[in-house]
C-alpha cells in the first residue's frame, strides 16, 4: 500500500529482546509470479502464525508502509497487515472513523462480506510497484470477517482510509493487483514502466 511517514513506538528491554528475532524481509516485486498466487486458507494458529505476522509488521514498517500481505514477502498464505498514523483515520471534522480499532491489525483468511455502494477514488501506491502510483476507485465502507493470531473470529465495518487500505491488501492475498482497477488510459501510461519492472524482477530470479 502506500508509504507512510510516522513515528513507531520503540521496545525496550525483554520486548526490544523478542524484537530482534523478529526478521525485516524482502519485499516481492512486481513481475514476481508469486504476486499472483491465491493464498491457500490458514487452518492451523500457532507459534508459526504468529512469526509471519510479526515479520509482516516488521517489515511493513521498515518500507514505511501502511498494510503488507503475505505474498509480497513470498508467503502463499491469506494473512496481511495494516497499520497507520491516527491522523490518517479522521473525517472532514476531525472525528476518528474506526475508534475501535487497534494497530497494527492482523487479519487472517480474511473475507469482504459487505461493501458500500457509496465509493470513491484516490491515489494508491503500493510497495511492490515503487514510484508507481494511479487512482484508484474502491468503497468507502467494508464490513471484514477475519480471524487474528490466535484464530477468533471478528466481524468489523472498516470506514474511510481503513477501508481502502483492507480493500488493497485482501487484493493482494487473491492475486489481485491496484494496477488491476487502474483505468485502461493511465495502463497504457505506465506500460513501459511496468513492462521493465517486470523484466528487471524476472531477471533477478532465474
């Protein structure tokens, strides 16, 4: 998703211990196959789980990120992560849209099971597409049905910047990217930028 500024809190002691294990990965580009793989549904919450979540995170925000799916760190598996600035989850008067939630959010086997009519677009970005950015429409509300770490169910209603954020990252894990929704004009636009992004990442992984 979009690159974010922000200030993330700093562990000490025993966290800043646990921390380190934690592993910042490489981010998959586009032309890498593996962006393209549905993820095969998590039956299995355990120690395992929780180690791919944690270096999402990690790695999320090492790349200033605001969400990472599993396959850009080269997991076929449905689990992503966001996590943003509180000034980023405000309305037009200031009033936060999700007050509710708490960051960073893990969701797994995630599932949109409702989407309002009302949408907008604006502009995405996406860490696995560097300096390539377009509009991008989607809807402003979603309600999610999700498991986190330790396999509880939720059901949440996602509203503005959360929304779009979800939207984008469970996207992801169905092998679904922005450039998809982008508007036959601006993929013409970027054609040629994308045609040698795929070819530089083809290159690097025979």
């Amino acid at each position: 998703m979009l690159s974010v500024q922000g200030n993330y809190p700093q562990e000490e002691g025993a966290g800043a211990s646990q921390r380190k294990r934690i592993m910042k990965l490489a981010i998959r580009m586009y032309g890498d196959p593996i962006l393209r793989e549905k993820g095969t549904q998590i039956e299995q919450f355990d120690d395992e789980t929780r180690k791919v979540a944690e270096n999402l995170i990690e790695t999320m925000r090492g790349a200033r990120g605001v969400g990472l799916a599993a396959q850009q760190i080269g997991e076929t598996i449905p689990m992503c992560v966001i996590e943003y600035l509180q000034e980023q989850d405000v309305d037009e008067c200031g009033d936060r849209l999700n007050p509710d939630i708490t960051m960073p959010l893990v969701l797994i086997n995630p599932e949109i099971i409702d989407a309002s009519v009302e949408a907008d677009s604006q502009t995405e970005g996406c860490l696995s597409f560097p300096d390539i950015e377009g509009s991008i429409k989607r809807s402003a509300e979603v309600t999610v049905r999700f498991q986190d770490v330790t396999g509880e169910q939720h059901e949440l209603r996602f509203r503005g910047f959360l929304a779009r954020v979800a939207q984008h990252e469970i996207d992801h894990l169905n092998g679904v990217l922005f450039i998809d929704h982008m508007t036959p004009v601006r993929r013409i636009a970027l054609s040629g930028r994308l045609k040698r992004m795929r070819k530089e990442t083809q290159a690097r992984l025979v």
